[in-house]
C-alpha cells in the first residue's frame, strides 16, 4: 500500500511540475528568447509565490531568476525580480551535508540565502546547475557543504526513476520512526537535564557498555551557553523508579586524549574514549557513533587547542566534517555552527502535546505512539493522492484554456507587429530632422570657438605701438626711458610666452608676429647691453682715483651712487636674464673685469696707506727705513720683502734677549704703538666689510641671482676655476637650460671682484707680526670677531669664506709666536758670575699673560688662550727648574723660590681660570722651596750644636733609653755644658748677623722676599731650639743644663739684625 501510495505521489508531482514549467515557459522565458531548464519553489516573505529558475539565454549565457508569481483576475503571472549569471556564481553552500536541511546559499558579489520547498528540490537544483557548467561553461564552481554522491550522478537521482523513488520513500518513512524517537529523547533531555545547567545539546548516542549485561544510557555532547565556552561528555542514565533521566558523569573534553573507533573500514558500533582511564562502549548503531564521533571532531576542531587523536576513524568522516573548499577558521566561528538541535516554538510544543494528550501510551510505549502517528499519516497521504487524481479532469480543462489563450496571444503580437513597421517610418524621418538640427548647432558652436580664438590671439599678442617705439627708440640714460623700456620689455615678454593652444603655430598671422616679436628682442637686448657696457667703462674711469687723496684718513671709496645708478636697469637685467642668456653672460663678465681691475687699484693704495700708517709712525718704522708718508712703499709684496732683509739684521743683533717675540724686543714697544696697530687693523677690517657686503648685494639685485634655481649635477660646494669663462654656458634664445647655482654664481663674482682682498690681508698680517708679534693677539681677537659676524649672516658667503681663510694664517702666527716662546726659554743661558733672580721669561710671561687678558676679554676665540697659556705655563715650570738647578752662584732653592713666588703673585693677580691648577702648584713649588732653604740656611750658625744633638738623637734610633744618653762617653753632661759654652749668646748673634748677610746676597731686591725668609728662620730656629730644651731635660733629667740664651733672646737678635739692615 505504502508502495502504491508513493508511486501516485512521484507520478501526479512530476504531472504538476511539468505544468508549471511549461507555463513559466510560455508566459515568461520563451518570450526573453529563453529556456527553462529547472525551478524550485523558495520561501520568501509575503503572500505571493517564488520560483528559483536555471535557463539558458539564445547567446548560451546560464542565467539564474528570481521569478515571482501572482494572479490577476482568474489568471496566474510571472515577473522577474532579480537575475544573475551562472559565471558570476562563485560557490554555493549546502549549509550542512548530513542532515536533511533545505538552506543553501549562492555567493554571487554578495550572498543570497535561499530555503527551497525541500532537501530534494535543494539538490535537484544544484545538480541542474552543475550539469550547466559542464556543458556551457566547465568553471571550477565550487560546492561546499554538500553530500556529493547526490550531486555528481544525476541519472540515478533522477525523477524518472520511479523505483528509485518509490525505494527512496518507503526508506523515509522507515527512518522517520526512529528519528520521532531520536527527537523526542533528545528534547526531552535539553528540556530537563541541560537547559538548567545553560547548556545545549549537540549530539546524543545510545550506548552500553561492552562485554556487560545491557543496561542502556545515553552519552551526549554539550556545550555552555556562556563564554568561555566549555564543553563537556555528559553520560544520562534512565532512572528505574520512573520515565525520567538523571545526569550520571561528566568529563571535560579538554581531558579526551584518544577517540578509538576500533575499525575505519568496517562497520563496527564499538568505539573507546580514553579519559583518565579508557571507557568501552557499544553504540545502538553503526550510524550513531558515526555522528557522535563526527561531532567531537568538530568540537575539538572549533574549540581546543590541544588536539585529539582520532584513531581507527574513516577519513571521509572526518572530511565530510570540514569539507574541502570551505576556509573555516576552527578556532573560532559561530557556535550555531555545531548545533544540530533546533528547539520547537510554542506553536508546535502546543500541538505535540494536545497529541500526546489524547494517546494514553504516549510516553510509555513511545514505539506504539510512533506506529499509530505513521498509519494516521498514511491515511492523510492517501486521502492527498485522492484530492490530486480527482483534480485531473481540471487540471485538462485549465491546459486547454491555457492554448486556447496562447492562440490570442499569438494574434496580438502579429498585430503590434504591423503596428511598429508603421512606427518606423516615422522614427526615420525623425532622425533625418534631428540630424539636421544638429549640424546647425554644431555650426552656431564652431563660429562661437572661433571667435574667442580671434580674440584670444589679438588680446595676447598684440604689442601696442608706444612699446614698441621704446624698445627701437626708448631713452635708456634718463628715469623716464628707463621706466619707458621696462614696461616696454615686460609687454614683449608676455606676447612672446603667451600659451598657444594646439595648432596656433600653424597660422600664418601668429607666425609673423612670432618674427616681429624675437626681431625687437634682439634690437632691444643689443642697445641694452651697448648702453650697460659703457656704464661699466665710465664708472671705471670716474672712480679710477687712488687713495693719495685718502692718505690722512684710512677709508675706501663709496660706490654707493654708483650702485643706485645701475639699480635702476635691474628689471630690465632680469628681462635681459629671460630672454638672451647669452648677451646676458657676456654683461656679467664684463662687469666682473671692469670693477676687478677698480677695486685692486682702490685696495691696493688702501693696505698701503694702512702698512704706512703701522711703520712710519713707529720706532720701528724708522728701523725700517719707512719714515712717515714720505717713505710710501711701492707695492705690498716688494715692501714686505724689503722689510724681512731689513728686519734680519735687527734680529741677529738682539740674539741676547730672552724674548725677542719674532724680530724684535717687546720691550722696545710700548703700549700706545700696540693700541695704534689694533686700531688701524681694526679700521682695515671695517672698512673691507661694508665694502664687500654691499658690492655682493649689489650683485643679487642687479643681477637678479638672490633665488635659489635646482641644478642636476651641480652642487654649492662644487669649485671651478674662475678664468673668465667659468660663467659661460650654451643657451637657447629663449632662456638659460643649464644654469649654475646663483649662490655660487655670486661668490664666484665675488671672488673674481675682490681677488686681490686675502693676498692683501695676508701682507698686512705678515708686516704687524714682524714688527711685534704681539700683534698676533690683537689680529685673531679682531679677525675672530668679524669671522663670527661674518657667518653669522651668511656662512657661505665670500667675506666669510675669505675671513675665515684669513683667520687660519692669523691663528698660525700665533701659535708661532706660542713655540717662539717657548724656545727661547729653551734656549736662555744665565751668568755665572751675578746672581739669577726672576728669570727674564718669568717676567715675559707676566707681561703676555697681562697684555692677553687685556685683549681677549670677552674674546670669541677665548679658547684659543688658554690652550697657548697651558703651553706656556708648563715650558716656563720646566725652565726654572733647569735653570734652578745649573745656578752656580744663587742656591737652586732660591732661584726656584723667587721665581714660582712671581709667576704665583702673577696668577693671582690676573685671575685666569685655565691656570687654578697651576697656580695652586706654584704656590706649592714655593712653599716647599721656602721651607727648604730656611732648614739648609740654619744649619750653619750652631753647627756644634746641631751635631751633638743628632749624635744623641742617632745613639736614642738605636735603642739607647732617653735617660742613660748621659753615661755615654761622647754625650755626657760635660761634653753637653763644654758645647753649649761654645755657643754663648753673642756668638750666637754674630752668627745669625752673617746669615743674615748671607740670605741677602742670595736674594733679588725685585721679588722683595728677604723679610719672608728672615721671619721663616725666626721660626725655624726657635723651633729647634725648643727641641734641643726638650732632648736636654729628657736626657739629662736633673741636671740643670740650659742654654746660654732664651727665646727671647733670639727674638731681640732677629728683631735687631733686621732693623740694623
């Protein structure tokens, strides 16, 4: 029966759908030029009914419709609402391939989700459409999700195989028995066991364990609804007392090592989870434990990081778990992914449950309740057999209404066929007229262009005629020519670079102007650069005046109105810079010669001036040869040659001077002569750098090279020979194409200009050395200074730059002047016959050390002194002890005394921070030399004295007590009373009387240090007389031994020998 049942339903189905698709044909595709191939009905929102469709097009284009269906009137329609093409399909996602699931998606730019009438339809589709690809497209489409056995062969899933599906039918009902059950179990246990605990349940199996009587449970796979999400194996036993389950044990699956399924070919229901110890089971089927182990694989996949081995498992389950194609990130995901279990609403708990009301059985014998629901549902399927054969008769009479319409059809559409070739006509003559109304706008809109051509070339290249006039006839020597010609040349500039627009060239007009226009710049730029020319010739001849005029007062000539006479050409120089590089060059140039050759006859008198005014007024001026203005030098080098063959003989003559400072005595200098000299340095200097200064600003405006042009392969720093050619360049007409930097075109003009300022420096430098190389000091102070101002306001400027070179020679003779110095106290020698007293360099350095803090007060190059200080103090340091220590008349204590007391005084005195240490060690050096000669000196009046007690200090080192010295032979109280005798208190002051003498002859009256020593004795020998009290009343304890003469004895005796003196 059920046989027949299902074979009436196949048969009147396929009946139903081919009236369907037959209809859709006629009413929508056939009239697109298409064929349906397959349609299945989708659920969508609304009253109305949707059919997926698969056609193809006349151009063999696979295009996939939504197709809507609603009635109007008795009469059912079709419209299209969206369509696709099969190429632009990118996959299609079967949701879950092994439940019987209608969703599926296609993956078109965006995702469509679709759920067709059933899972059978679902697959018929999409074995449609891959047999489409095959035969129209063969691109690899790709289908996840999906059982594919069902979608690869489509001849045995085909609906003309009716034993397939009346097999496939009488094997769902079969089924469905034991899924109700299934169902029912499941629901029940998410319902009481794991909605309380917030867990859901994804798997159930029906299990026992082996080799033991068969006392059923179930094992379930659950999950947490809340994160961090857990999941667990759950084992629920069905209580004996009652139709109820209870929760039994739990493990983690983070626990699971090991899922045995004891064989992956056969089927076998045992399987073995090994947790902290291996539990045995036997599924209920061979199906069962495949799905449950299917779905701890994909837990362990989605959740776990730590992985499970899955031993004795079929690879196709668990591939069939991730199915290739898909990227799916198992880490994380949807958790709705693993759900199988989809809870009822409460429409369908209601219906269930009044159902189960009315069964008795329905919970105790759930199998009796199963089979009474099947036979009532195959009444209800054969009662729906009959309602469908009963409507066959209809349905004929419907199809024949149906031709009978298509035969109407067909005779309207030959009628709205005559209709649009009727309509044709007309629409030709239309374009005729449209076509000519357009030529007419075309013609409007070209004269239009044409026009504003017109105007654009005669408002832009028409020159007015007073410009032209200026520039063949324009005044260039009065301010009103001038201003004439720049406007002039600023119009002609403008016509010449106007922007044509394509084809402009081409006009003979433009061409013609074009000639006119580069005709008047070359007249213009020639008279330009004539007239500029003569300028430069007469302003050479105008200032050629040298400075015999300038001779009482050390200035250099103005030239400031020469400049702003020129400053009034420099728009027409940028234009001449624009227009003819070349003439342009050629004006640089010259100027650069004119004014070289003016300003070398100006400078040249000027430093000459300068060296007479540091000579002639000067002792060593007259030394010279050079008295006063009458003795001008005739050129800076020969002078200066001249002066060094004067100047050797003077050197030679003054060999005996221990500080000769490079040619001469300083002493043969005074202070007012040195003041003189950094005056007139000072002058040099100020005068050069407002001259230099404003000849370079001169140059950037006149010559308009103050902004910066980017030149490939040129860099600031590049250096070129400047020869006179080094400005040149090829150039177009046009304008310049490989410019050099213009900061460096400037210094280059600068360089070529004041070539002879550094050589003139120089000569100055080497004439104020020789004359005093003192002079030293007083130049790197000022050339310091003016450097540091120089940079200041451009680094890189050519005043800097030849500032700076200066001051490298400045910095030179200085230093030379430092080892000058320092070899000659190398090379001092002292008489033997007179007594030394301050070396002369000791009072050479005062007098440096004095003269240089004078100058280099608040001094930038302050840095400088004190490197040259500590060369000096250490040379002098380790002089005076050679010297100290090669004196034969004067002791060495006193020479190194006397001498580190001056330089100590000295340091004191001028305060100079560099030097704390090596005050501090003069001080020291003077102290212990003091110390020294006082102890040596009082050795000598007492000298009995003195050895006698150091015999008895020597016999008391040996061991001897204090009290038994005076039972030694040689230390008894008469020897102590005969040598005390010897040394009565006028002895003792005519001893002292000729130390005094003595001490005198040694030191020098300069240092004034004689009443220092004398006072030192006084403590020295008052101290030793205190100490020889002391032995004497230790050693000789009773005695009654004293010295002939007291403390203040030796004090009246000091006090008068120093007043008698």
């Amino acid at each position: 029966k059920v046989e027949k049942a299902a074979l009436l339903i196949t048969i009147k189905t396929k009946a139903m759908s081919s009236l369907v698709k037959e209809d859709l044909n006629k009413k929508l595709f056939r009239s697109l030029g298409q064929r349906l191939h397959q349609f299945i009905e989708v659920e969508c929102p609304g009253r109305h009914r949707f059919y997926l469709c698969a056609s193809v097009t006349k151009c063999k284009e696979v295009q996939i419709s939504m197709v809507r269906r609603f009635r109007v009137g008795l009469e059912e329609n079709y419209a299209i609402s969206e369509k696709w093409y099969l190429k632009d399909l990118e996959m299609i996602d079967g949701k879950e391939a092994d439940a019987d699931n209608p969703w599926f998606d296609m993956h078109f730019k965006k995702v469509y989700s679709w759920e067709a009438y059933s899972c059978a339809s679902k697959y018929a589709f999409v074995r449609k459409l891959n047999k489409l690809n095959e035969l129209y497209l063969k691109k690899d489409l790709k289908f996840v999700n999906f059982d594919f056995t069902y979608i690869s062969s489509e001849s045995l899933w085909s609906a003309n195989n009716g034993d397939c599906v009346v097999l496939a039918k009488v094997c769902f009902y079969a089924s469905n028995l034991f899924t109700e059950k299934m169902t029912a179990i499941k629901h029940a246990l998410q319902r009481d066991i794991f909605t309380p605990n917030d867990e859901r349940l994804l798997s159930i199996v029906n299990v026992c364990k082996a080799g033991k009587k068969k006392r059923n449970c179930f094992l379930c796979a659950t999950v947490t609804t809340e994160r961090p999400v857990q999941v667990n194996v759950v084992k629920v036993k069905k209580s004996d007392k009652g139709d109820f389950y209870k929760r039994q044990t739990a493990w983690a699956l983070r626990d699971l090592a090991v899922v045995d399924a004891k064989d992956a070919v056969k089927e076998n229901p045992e399987f073995d989870l090994h947790f902290d110890k291996v539990y045995k089971w036997v599924a209920s089927s061979t199906a069962e434990k495949n799905i449950f182990i299917s779905c701890i694989w994909k837990l362990n996949q989605r959740y776990l990081r730590k992985k499970i081995d899955f031993i004795n498992v079929s690879p196709q389950l668990l591939e069939e778990s991730v199915p290739s194609g898909e990227n799916q990130n198992v880490a994380g995901g949807d958790e709705e992914g693993a759900d199988e279990y989809q809870e009822l609403n409460a429409r369908e708990e209601q219906d269930i449950e009044i159902m189960m009301e009315g069964c008795e059985y329905a919970i105790s014998n759930a199998e009796a309740f199963a089979d009474k629901l099947s036979r009532e549902l195959q009444v209800l399927d054969g009662a729906n057999i009959q309602s469908i054969m009963a409507s066959e008769k209809q349905v004929n009479i419907l199809m024949k209404l149906l031709d009978e319409a298509l035969k109407e059809v067909d005779q309207i559409e030959l009628k709205l066929s005559s209709y649009e070739e009727m309509l044709q006509s007309v629409k030709e003559q239309m374009d005729q007229i449209s076509e000519s109304n357009n030529l007419i706008n075309l013609s409007n809109t070209n004269n239009l262009e044409l026009l504003s051509e017109i105007e654009f070339l005669v408002n832009h290249m028409d020159l007015a005629k007073g410009h032209i006039k200026a520039l063949q006839e324009g005044d260039l020597s009065s301010s009103r020519g001038i201003e004439a010609c720049t406007n002039a040349a600023d119009a002609l500039l403008q016509c010449m670079n106007v922007t044509l627009k394509p084809g402009h060239e081409m006009l003979y007009a433009v061409q013609q102007q074009q000639q006119q226009f580069s005709k008047l710049r070359e007249l213009f730029a020639r008279r330009l650069a004539s007239h500029l020319n003569n300028v430069f010739v007469q302003q050479g001849h105008d200032q050629s005046s040298t400075l015999a005029q300038h001779s009482v007062e050390l200035t250099l000539p103005n030239h400031h109105p020469f400049h702003r006479d020129l400053l009034r050409y420099a728009k027409l120089m940028e234009w001449l810079k624009n227009t003819d590089y070349e003439k342009y060059d050629g004006l640089t140039k010259n100027y650069m010669d004119y004014l070289s050759r003016l300003y070398e006859r100006e400078i040249k008198d000027f430093f000459e001036v300068a060296k007479i005014k540091m000579t002639g007024a000067t002792k060593e001026g007259k030394k010279f040869g050079l008295h006063g203005s009458s003795g001008k030098l005739t050129g800076s080098t020969s002078s200066l040659n001249k002066l060094s063959v004067q100047s050797s003989g003077n050197r030679r003559s003054q060999s005996s001077s221990l500080l000769d400072m490079g040619n001469m005595s300083a002493s043969d200098l005074d202070v007012a002569d040195r003041t003189k000299f950094d005056k007139i340095f000072e002058q040099v200097l100020s005068e050069l750098e407002p001259l230099c200064l404003a000849e370079q600003d001169f140059i950037s405006k006149f010559f308009k090279l103050q902004q910066h042009l980017s030149i490939p392969g040129t860099t600031m720093g590049e250096q070129e020979e400047m020869d006179g050619g080094t400005l040149s360049r090829a150039h177009n007409i046009g304008g310049p194409q490989a410019l050099p930097s213009e900061n460096y075109m400037i210094r280059q003009m600068m360089i070529k200009i004041f070539r002879c300022v550094e050589p003139e420096l120089n000569n100055l430098i080497a004439l104020g050395d020789k004359i005093d190389s003192f002079n030293s000091l007083y130049m790197l102070v000022k050339m310091s200074h003016h450097v540091w101002t120089a940079q200041n306001v451009d680094p890189t400027s050519f005043l800097s730059t030849t500032l700076g070179n200066v001051l490298v020679t400045v910095k030179r003779n200085f230093d030379k002047c430092i080892s000058n110095q320092i070899k000659q106290m190398e090379d001092v020698k002292i008489s033997k016959k007179s007594k030394v007293g301050i070396l002369p360099f000791v009072a050479e350095f005062e007098e440096f050390a004095a003269l240089a803090e004078s100058i280099f007060k608040n001094a930038e190059r302050r840095g400088d002194l004190d490197k040259a200080y500590l060369k000096l103090i250490r040379g002098v340091f380790m002089n005076v002890e050679k010297v100290a220590n090669e004196s034969q008349k004067t002791p060495r204590d006193v020479v190194m005394m006397e001498n580190f007391h001056h330089i100590f005084a000295t340091l004191s005195r001028l305060k100079i921070s560099c030097l704390e240490a090596e005050k501090k060690e003069a001080k020291q050096k003077y102290t212990d030399h003091l110390q020294s000669y006082v102890i040596y000196s009082l050795g000598q009046p007492l000298e009995k004295l003195n050895h006698f007690f150091e015999g008895i200090e020597a016999r008391v080192a040996q061991g001897v007590r204090e009290e038994e010295v005076g039972y030694q032979l040689a230390f008894n109280k008469q020897e102590l009373r005969k040598v005390i005798r010897e040394y009565p208190g006028k002895e003792v002051k005519k001893g002292l009387d000729n130390l005094y003498k003595k001490v005198d002859k040694h030191l020098c009256e300069e240092e004034n240090l004689l009443q220092v020593v004398w006072h030192s004795m006084q403590d020295e020998f008052i101290r030793q007389y205190k100490h020889f009290e002391g032995l004497i009343a230790r050693c000789y304890p009773g005695a009654g031994i004293t010295m002939e003469f007291t403390i203040q004895d030796i004090l009246d005796y000091f006090s008068s020998i120093a007043q008698s003196h």
